[in-house]
C-alpha cells in the first residue's frame, strides 16, 4: 500500500508543483496519472521515489515513511521501486545488455559493477528480461542502435531487474508514435497482471488512460481534480482536467 499524504513540491523559484495532494495506492493496482504538461505529473512521480525532495507531506509504502527516511534506508527501499523514464535514461554507447544490468547495482558490490562483473544469476536475469520484452537478440547492440520503442523495452528490462514491488513510469509513451506506444503499455500492463507490481504511470492521453488504467487520478496546477475509474471522466471532468477550451478526440 503507497499512501500520499497532503503532499507539497514549491520549487526554489516559488512554483509550486504540488499543493496538498493525498491519496491511497492499493497494492497491486494500475493507477494512471493524467493532466496537461506542468500539472505535477512527474514531479508527483519523483517525489514517490526521492529523486525530488518533498516540500511538505507525507509518503508511505507500506510501513516504510518515504518522504523522510535517508541513508542506507533510502537506498534498501529504492531497490524495490523501479523507474521508467520518458527520454529512456540509458547510456547510449554501452550494451543494451550492460544497461539492463544497471538495474541491479543496488543489490552487487559497486567496485566489480564498475568492470562490468556480475554474477551469472543476474546476466541471465538480464537475458530473461530482454527475452520477455521480445529485444533478447538486440542485447550485444549498442543502445543508441536501437529505436525509441526498443529502448523503451530496455528501460523496462533495466526496471524488471530491480525485482521491484512498485513500478514508477513517468509519461513512457509521450516520445512514441501510437501503435508503439500500446505495444509499451501492454508491456506495463503484463507486468501489472502477471507479476502482482504495483504501476504508477503518467499518461497525456485519455484513451490510454481509460484502456489500461484500473484507476486514475488527474492533476491541474498541482492540485488533485480527480481519483475514480477512468470511465468515470466525463465531459464535464475532462473539462476540470484538460481545461475548458479542450476538446474531446473519439
């Protein structure tokens, strides 16, 4: 269970980001994230993880205060949260497989990592990944090889490796065109279902939203405008999420 509580973000210019958000994340769940650029949605997502610092609030994950624990503490619970970035974060002139590997350096001894030492378990953890997002013959390629949905698929491996029990995924489509953004969903959604991970994914589009989010929640300047089933945004909600000039595609 992740729970946020009335969570603040201002930002050393004074915007704020975030103001009073609160809500509950069941385990388990596929809880999409929408609003429009500069709604909150990644500062939400980083926050959850600590690579933003939280102005003010709370964030629990099960009995662990997130939004106040450091050191060791910080890094053990890290583990166990994996990432997925919109612009991929991979190291374009190393191996997909070296990036999938990356994944595990929370858990191996940093020196030998450094030389690209790890132990045989996790190379074919690492290969078991690829295999499951369809690249395992792209793991010797160099990642600036690849296309923006292959290295997408290498950004989920990188996560799977983490063993995580939660799955952050900050806007992981917005780069790709429509037909490659529901082969990543699918992935994010197999995970979800056949692994039991939590997914907090931020999404633009309603239509994803509503196709694969077992709930959402939107943002609009910060502010939580709306936490139900996606089926549930009508016009009038679309309206308070998108703004009143927006106009509804399908």
């Amino acid at each position: 269970m992740l729970r946020v509580k009335n969570l603040t973000k201002v930002y050393d210019d004074g915007t704020v980001a975030l103001k009073d958000v609160s809500f509950e994340v069941p385990a388990g769940e596929f809880l999409t994230i929408i609003g429009l650029s500069g709604s909150g949605k990644s500062t939400l997502l980083r926050c959850i993880n600590r690579l933003i610092e939280p102005s003010d609030g709370e964030i629990w994950w099960n009995d662990t205060r997130l939004s106040h624990v450091t050191g060791e503490e910080l890094r053990r619970a890290r583990r166990k949260i994996g990432m997925i970035f919109q612009h991929f974060n991979l190291v374009d002139r190393s191996t997909v497989l070296t990036n999938v590997l990356s994944g595990r350096l929370g858990y191996v001894n940093p020196i030998a990592s450094v030389f690209g030492r790890f132990p045989k378990n996790d190379i074919d953890q690492a290969y078991a990944n690829l295999e499951r997002v369809g690249i395992r013959e792209k793991a010797q390629n160099r990642a600036d090889e690849l296309s923006g949905g292959q290295r997408q698929r290498v950004g989920i491996a990188r996560a799977l490796m983490q063993e995580p029990e939660m799955m952050l995924a900050d806007e992981p489509v917005a780069s790709l065109d429509p037909a490659l953004a529901h082969s990543i969903m699918r992935y994010l959604q197999q995970i979800n279902r056949e692994d039991g991970i939590t997914v907090l994914c931020s999404l633009h589009f309603l239509d994803l939203v509503q196709q694969y989010g077992t709930r959402a929640i939107a943002l609009n300047e910060g502010r939580l405008v709306f936490d139900g089933a996606p089926r549930e945004i009508d016009d009038q909600r679309f309206k308070d999420i998108y703004g009143q000039e927006a106009e509804r595609i399908g």
